[in-house]
C-alpha cells in the first residue's frame, strides 16, 4: 500500500477530474459512494453518515459494490467480514451527482486490510476521477465559495465554469440579477434548480430563484451532457444543493460591507456617432454615481432527535444605498435603496435506515424605492426633489418534499414535489406631471427647441399590473433498479406553470410621445406603410414624432410532461455506456384556457454517452455524450402572441414645440391604416388560438455532441481536454409576413376574399409552415407556405468550443486551476432573445418578422467569445493567512451594424433601422470588429487568528483590481446615410468599477 501521504496526494489530485466530468444525472441532490474490495464470501460495507443514514450493501462476485442516491454529508466507510470490520475509510464527503471511489486493498485481502483497522484516510474526503460518469459539469462547493473572491449571486459562481459568460446588461432576472450565457445560447434558455427543484423564472425563463448564498453547499453547474432524466434547457443548468443537519450542532455569522470609498469612479457614456452636441460630450454621467452596501447572514443547523431528524437553517440580509444619474434626456438624480432578504430552511428525516423525508423551504425577495431629484448637466449639480421612483417587490416562496425509499439493495424510489409562487408588486411614482411620458427629445427640431431639447420631465413611463403573480409545480418520481452489470433507471418529470394577471400599460396620460429623425425622402415604413415626413409640414428635415399605445393583460398557463428510461450499462470492467431516451411535451393555453401552442406528439430526445477506464485504475478517462434537447415556450410568450396585445404608432409633423415639450402644428402622416399601425399587427383583439401558430409547430430543439478526457498526471496534477460542438436545430419565433402567405394561399386555390390573415403567426422560421386561415362562413382553410415562399435563409447557430484545463486540487497548502476555451457562436438567431439591440420579448424578436430583416444576418452571434481563460485558486501562505485570486481573460463581443434596408436605404417591412445593411452595404452579424479584450482580476485576503481557534475570520476581496473599465456593448443602430443615427457606436455598457468588500465570520 501507500503510505498515507502519497494516497492523499493522490486521491485529493485526482478529486479535481471528478467534479469536471461531472455527474451521471444532472440537476442531482445526492452522490453515491462506489468501489471494490476483496472477492471473499461474506463481505458486505456499512456506510454510516453525519447525518445519521446507515446502509449497508453485499460485495457481489466481482468484488464490486455500489451505496446509490447518498444525501451530501461526511461518511464514514467499513469493510466487513463475517460481520466483523477489517478495514474502515473516514471522513468521506460526496460530490453531487459524482461517484465516490472508496475501495479496500484488493491484493492483500483482508489480511493486510485488517492492519488498517482504525486508520482515518481523510483523503477519501474527494472523489477520483469519475469513470462511472459520462457527462460534464462543474461542482462548486461551499467551500471553493468561501475561499473564492466571488459575487454572492448564483450567476457568478456559474462563471467559473468553462464556456460560461456574462449576459447582456440589459436582461436581468427577477431579482435584479445579471444572468449567464452558456456555450453561445440566449440568456432565457437556462435551467434553475434548488435541490431537485426547478425554480426557473416560469414567465420568461430570465434567471430562477436561488438559494442564500451561505445555504449552498454544493453548486453544480451544467453546460450540457446531462442524462435522460433531466431536460428544458438549450443552455446551461446552475443547480444547488443546500447544507443540511448533521449530528453535531454547528452555527454561524457573517457580516459584510461593501463601502463607497472603496469604490472607483465609473466611466461616463458619451454621444455616438454624429452626436448633436461638441465631440466628447456626456450623454450619461456615471462618474456621480455613488453605491455602499451591507450583508448580515446567519446559520444554525444540527441534530432535533440524533441520528432521526436534523435542522438546518440560513438567513441573509443585504442592503444597498446609492443614486444614479439618467441621462441627459431624463436628467434626475435618483437614490435609491435595494433590500433582499433570504431565507432556506431545511428538515431531514431519516424515518428507518431504508426511507428518508426531505422538507426544503425557501424565501427571496426583492425591493426596490427611490426619490428623484433634480439634475443640471450644465454645472453638475443636484436640484429640487422631483418625485418619487418607482417601488417594486418582488417575493418568492418554494416548498419542496423529496422522499427516498432504499427499496432494497438493487431497488431505490425517489419522488420530488414542490410548488412555488412569486409575487410582482409595484407602485408607480407620483411624479406631480400632468402629461405623457416624452422620449427621443435628443432628436427634436432645434429650431423649434432653440437648440436644447424640452421635456415635461414626466418620469412615468410604462406600469406593471401590482396583482401580478406566478406559480409553478413540479413533480418527479424516479425509479432505479440495478441487475447484473445494468442499472435502470425510469421516471417522469411534470411541470406546471401558472402566469396570473400578468400585465403592462402606459402610465401619465396612456400614452407615450417620441421624438425622431431620418432622411426626410424615405418612408418611415413600407410595411406597413407610413410616408415621408418631407411631404408634410415641418418635416422638409426629416423631423417626425409619434404617439405609441401599449397595452397587454392576461392569465395564462404552461403544462410540461415528460417521461424517460435509461440505462447505465457496464459493459466492461472498463467500458460503460450509458443509453437514455425522453420524451417531452408541452402545452401553452390561452387567457381563454384553449391551447394555441399543443406540442403532445412524442418528442424524442435521445441521450447517448460511453465513459473508457483507459488503464482501469481511474488515472484516466475518455468520454463522449451525444443528446438532443428540447425546450418549451414560457407562459410570457402569450401576452404577444393569443391575448390581444396592443402595440400601435401614429405618426406626425410638427412646427412648434410648446413649453411642455409638447408638438404644436401637427400633421399626421398618411399610413396603411389612416391611423396608427403596427409591425406586427398587436391592434388589441385576441385571435382564434388555432390561427396563433402554425398547424405544424415543432419545439425547439438543439443537438449536442461532447468528446472529453481527463488524466491524473502524478500525485498533484490533473488535466483534460473537452469539445463540444452544439446545432440549433428548430426555433419557434413570430413571422409576420401575411404578405408571402396571402400569395401562397393564391397559388394553392384559395379564395383570399374569404379568408382571415393574422398579422403575425408563431412558426418555425427556416422550415415550411402550414397556417390556418379562418374561412368567413366557418372552418379553416389550410396553406403551405414554404421557406422559399418567405424568402427566409435557413435557421442557424451553431457552436463548437475546445476546452483544456489544467488543475491541482487544495491539498491544505495551495489550490488552482487554469482553463482555456476556444470557441465560436456563428448563425443567424441567437434564440429566444436578442441581446444586441436589448430585445427581451421571448420568441416575439425582430428576427424572422420578414425576410428582409434576415438578408445577411448570418455572422458571429451576440454571445461569441472566441477566446476565455480563466485562472482561480487560494494559497495559505501562512497558518493564519490565506490569500486567493479569480482571473478572467476574454475576448470582446462582437460589433455590429444595422441599417436601413438595401443600396436605396429602404424600410420594406417598418422596422426602421434594423436590417443587416451599414449605410447601403450588407452587413452581417460581428462584420463591425470586436470590442475590447477583458482582463479581470479579483482578489482575496484573509486572516484567520489561532487566538480564536480559527473560528473567526477577517477578510478583503478587491474586485476588478486593475479597475478595468473596457466597453462591453455598443449601439448597433445606425441610421441611414442622410441621417445617421446619433446614438450609433455609443457604449451601452462598461465593465463594472473597482470595488471591495470588507467581512468579519465567525464559526462555531
């Protein structure tokens, strides 16, 4: 044998491979502890758990055993003979969803086994390289988070993994928070779970609910290759697993503070391109804007009745104050105050040693309130109170049971039910301003204005419905049974989501007013028409306005079933496959409770992987994984598409501006309607829901294909190598182009005159469509209209990504991993959403409206990043002091320009300047270069004095050191070559300032 050093060198290295390749199941709560031991008569392990949980299995023939779905806790490990214990492992803890390897000497037998009786092998505490896994992910743990310098958001532990990027700024999650792209994907198509649950946002699927930040103790993080039992996400999956009661009481308390000196100064925006004000002028000052914030969190957690029922409980408490200050077209200085509190608490029922009974709660909120005041661009100062800012509280409750039931040895059932509801308050300011909101004042007419643009500094724009609330439930029931060299796996995975008065309208007088400005000689839209502002009064420059109404209220519901088999084959003592297959379904309804969107037929969705023990010592791995993924539409996409929104624009001249911003002299200008339009025909009346989609609507689906290594290199090193290559094969989005299907209707025979045409149809864009159209004495008229009849390019986005990595796993002394991706997102639909122009209407984006809006867009997509490395780990330099680091080194998004359609800078579909062309030129998604390459590096310090026995820590995190404040996004938008956009090539977005974070933790 080893002496004990060399094993916890080695097993401690070859941990590291473990928690990269990741988990058999996905989205999984447990691990389990698998090896071998001498083939001897007689022999069965008794596993016995902090927890409380004793099991014990036979050694089969092979001298093989395998302890299945393990609640996370410290195990401790026994080899017996004859009843007797010959050999015992200690202190052996669990990675989600990974296998364990505890073996006992095979060579010596028990004899030699029996002279380690009593040793304690702390090593055991980290897995080896996985071998009985095919998949891949990434597991954080509680304490990689505690040593990391991270934000305290489940988004930003996410980060470590490879192929993971920040989203765009302008998408935020329920909570206020920053959301992940993964692998190329839009930041909508992500999966949530909180110990087995999916809390994913049911509205949107922006972000989910999470856990507090000190409840986690473990995060998995998936970026594909997840098993049969798991699905919904075309993504990635952040999945937490919260700590729990042990035998032993433990308690806890932290408090944080972030202050505002120690925050840098943020850079200001300035004006684009062809900006109306002096070149370097401040269109936003961020350089005034101040923040400082507090977090106190607490824990309690061990046995109520030991070894039976154990507690564990976690508050958080965070709190920020600050102002910002708008820009100059909504010049106020706002200070605002955020408060989010959590809670989790966790029972843990061991009933016998053959059930167990997990009860989770959890509690987020979100609040927002604020004041504004005054604010001079002119000399930078703050003025006289202006009114309050809006008030949001956002509240999240989740109930979880899981029941576990070690059936026998080869035979355990799991069933999960859970439900959640969120509430959505907000109470509009009072703002004291008679009048409608006014934007675009930046492009009114100086010469009307007298050069600076006037406002009626009405603040209120759109307003939420304060009813607004969701619920979700999830049920799941997974049946696993081993025999022979096969384990079987069979379950179903339901969901249910409810989106409840759901709604938005124009506050102040209903409507908003928008100032704009084009070359005076082209339409303001060609489809729908709109003229030409320099045919009417007022507009000889191009100046226009337009009055936009808005209006959407509704209660709608999702339904999701999906049931799969699969199976964990070993085939050799080296070899395994495992061989998976799920079907889903999925079912959108209207506010009336028929379904506009049923997608029952089978969807199957085919897991395949295979994992090679190369040398059958677990040194070394080769793994693939090939699957299919599907993914249902969010309860959301029914405001715009089966319940009579409302989104109109009518559009003016003016000669005079009046003391309140207010047009004087207004003509209208002549439009398809005589009055207001709209693009996608949102004039307020629910459809028929059979005309809402096509007949024939697919989901949407990806395929994804994994090859992967993993090698323990000596004692102390381990490094791998992974592809991926992922296709987006079918998307759902609305095509508007009645056009194309009234001339395919034609050509197959139908009587146009006696047919319904929607404006807009929920399709697969890129395949051939079967629209119902609605006959005027009854029934429905069936058209095929081709993707040559749309004119459409084929749907596109591919992804391929090469990742190495090498690491050296925390051995007491030191930890750090270094990981390289290389990668490419190229296509012509980035997914759901569209993060250059901000467009977070899922599956109701710009793209596929018309043709024309598709013409060259094929290019690097919004979430490209062609080169990421990514640098961590924590050296204890001392035995009181431990310094650790985060390194992030990327290259820029891409750069885009849209414009007006074609050589003759048309709008052939009235979208304005939205059409891959660049002042006559085509010009295709990233054609514009890259922005600037991103060096972020964050750091830790911490002190943990002997004095207190270590209990208590001292620490500073410094974010972005360097303060590195790089461009991340700018304004695609370019207007056209007789009016160029003023905001064209503007920073949307710079990265975050420096800032520290002071904290004081004690444990005991």
């Amino acid at each position: 044998m080893h002496s004990r050093p060399n094993l916890r060198r080695t097993l401690l290295c070859a941990a590291v491979a473990a928690s990269l390749s990741g988990v058999a199941f996905g989205q999984a709560t447990t691990g389990r502890i698998a090896g071998q031991a001498p083939a001897t008569a007689g022999e069965t392990v008794l596993v016995e758990g902090s927890n409380g949980l004793v099991r014990e299995v036979s050694v089969d023939a092979r001298g093989r055993y395998s302890v299945e779905a393990l609640p996370l806790a410290t195990y401790k490990v026994s080899l017996k003979a004859n009843g007797q214990v010959v050999d015992t492992r200690d202190n052996v803890t669990l990675r989600v969803g990974a296998a364990t390897d505890v073996s006992f000497d095979t060579a010596g037998g028990a004899t030699d086994a029996a002279q380690l009786e009593g040793v304690t092998v702390s090593a055991t505490s980290l897995p080896k390289i996985d071998v009985a896994t095919v998949a891949s992910s990434t597991v954080i743990t509680a304490q990689d988070m505690a040593r990391l310098p991270l934000a305290r958001t489940a988004e930003a532990v996410a980060l470590l993994a490879p192929g993971a990027s920040p989203g765009a700024r302008g998408f935020k999650g329920a909570f206020g928070n920053r959301l992940v792209s993964f692998a190329g994907s839009s930041v909508t198509e992500n999966a949530y779970y909180i110990n087995g649950m999916n809390t994913t946002d049911p509205l949107s699927g922006f972000g989910g609910i999470t856990l507090p930040y000190g409840a986690v103790d473990q995060q998995e993080v998936l970026s594909g290759g997840y098993s049969a039992m798991y699905g919904r996400s075309d993504g990635g999956v952040i999945s937490q697993v919260g700590k729990r009661g042990s035998n032993e009481w433990h308690f806890g308390a932290q408090v944080l503070w972030e202050p505002d000196f120690a925050r840098a100064s943020a850079r200001n925006i300035k004006y684009g391109h062809n900006n109306p004000n002096p070149p370097g002028s401040v269109f936003l000052r961020n350089d005034d804007n101040h923040e400082h914030s507090s977090t106190i969190s607490a824990y309690a957690g061990g046995p109520l009745i030991k070894d039976k029922l154990y507690a564990f409980a976690a508050v958080e408490m965070e709190r920020s104050e600050g102002n910002t200050i708008g820009d100059v077209n909504h010049a106020y200085d706002t200070r605002y105050t955020y408060k989010d509190p959590k809670w989790y608490g966790k029972l843990d029922w061991n009933i016998n040693d053959s059930n167990i009974l997990e009860l989770t709660g959890v509690n987020q909120t979100h609040r927002s309130n604020g004041n504004k005041y005054a604010y001079d661009y002119d000399d930078n100062t703050i003025g006289d109170y202006a009114g309050t800012d809006y008030t949001y509280k956002t509240k999240a409750m989740v109930y979880v049971a899981k029941y576990t039931s070690y059936i026998t040895d080869d035979l355990t059932l799991t069933a999960l039910y859970g439900k959640s509801k969120l509430t959505y308050y907000n109470e509009p300011p009072f703002t004291g301003v008679t009048g409608p909101f006014i934007g675009g004042v930046n492009q009114q007419n100086p010469a009307l204005n007298g050069g600076s643009p006037i406002t009626n500094g009405q603040t209120l724009d759109t307003v939420d419905n304060p009813d607004h609330e969701s619920t979700n439930r999830n049920l799941r029931v997974d049946l696993n049974y081993k025999i022979g060299n096969h384990s079987i796996t069979a379950g179903i995975d339901n969901q249910d989501s409810h989106d409840i008065d759901d709604g938005t309208t124009i506050g102040g007088d209903g409507y908003e007013l928008w100032y704009g400005k084009q070359d005076p000689n082209l339409n303001i839209s060609d489809n729908p028409f709109v003229g030409k502002p320099g045919d009417y009064p007022g507009g000889e420059n191009g100046y226009y306005a337009y009055y936009r109404h808005y209006n959407t209220l509704a209660s709608v519901r999702v339904k999701q079933r999906a049931q799969y088999v699969m199976d964990d084959w070993q085939v050799t003592d080296r070899l395994l496959l495992s061989l998976g297959l799920r079907n889903d379904q999925f079912t959108n309804y209207n506010p009336e409770g028929k379904p506009y969107l049923k997608l029952t037929k089978p969807q199957w969705a085919p897991r395949l992987g295979f994992s090679w023990d190369v040398n059958g010592d677990s040194t070394m791995k080769i793994y693939g994984n090939a699957g299919r993924y599907f993914l249902a539409m969010p309860a959301s996409v029914a405001l715009r598409t089966s319940a009579g929104s409302l989104a109109v624009n009518q559009y003016f001249t003016y000669t005079g501006i009046d003391s309140h911003g207010l047009p004087t002299g207004i003509t209208y200008i002549a439009s398809q309607t005589g009055g207001g339009v709209s693009p996608n025909g949102e004039y307020g009346q629910a459809p028929d829901p059979r005309t809402v989609s096509s007949k024939n609507i697919k989901s949407e689906y990806q395929d994804e294909f994994i090859l992967g290594m993993d090698q323990q290199l000596n004692a102390d090193w381990v490094w791998g190598a992974k592809a991926t290559v992922r296709k987006l094969r079918n998307a759902l989005d609305d095509v508007c182009d009645n056009g194309a299907i009234s001339r395919a209707a034609a050509a197959q025979g139908a009587d146009i005159d006696t047919l319904t045409i929607g404006s807009c149809y929920l399709s697969n864009p890129g395949r051939a469509n079967v629209y119902q159209l609605k006959k005027d004495g009854g029934g429905y008229y069936n058209v095929t209209v081709t993707n040559d009849d749309f004119g459409f390019s084929h749907l596109k986005r591919n992804y391929y990504g090469l990742d190495l990595y090498l690491s050296h796993p925390f051995d007491g002394k030191w930890s750090g991993k270094v990981d390289y991706l290389f990668s490419r997102s190229y296509g012509n639909t980035e997914g759901q959403v569209r993060s250059d122009v901000n467009q977070g209407s899922v599956a109701a984006s710009r793209d596929w409206d018309y043709a024309t809006l598709m013409d060259y867009a094929n290019g690097y997509l919004a979430n490209d990043r062609k080169h990421q490395l990514k640098l961590y780990g924590s050296y204890q330099i001392a035995a009181e002091w431990m310094v650790s680091a985060n390194l992030t080194v990327q290259s820029g998004l891409p750069k885009s320009c849209l414009g007006r359609y074609g050589a003759n800078e048309s709008d052939p579909s009235g979208y304005g300047s939205y059409y891959h062309f660049c002042f006559g030129e085509p010009s295709a998604y990233g054609a514009k270069g890259r922005q600037p390459w991103e060096e972020l590096l964050d750091v830790n310090v911490e002190y943990r004095p002997l004095w207190a026995d270590r209990k208590l820590a001292f620490n500073v995190s410094v974010f972005n050191l360097l303060n590195q404040q790089r461009a991340e996004s700018t304004n695609p938008v370019s207007g056209s070559s007789g009016s160029v956009n003023d905001g064209y090539g503007q920073v949307n977005s710079y990265t975050t300032p420096r800032y520290a974070r002071l904290g004081v933790t004690y444990d005991f």
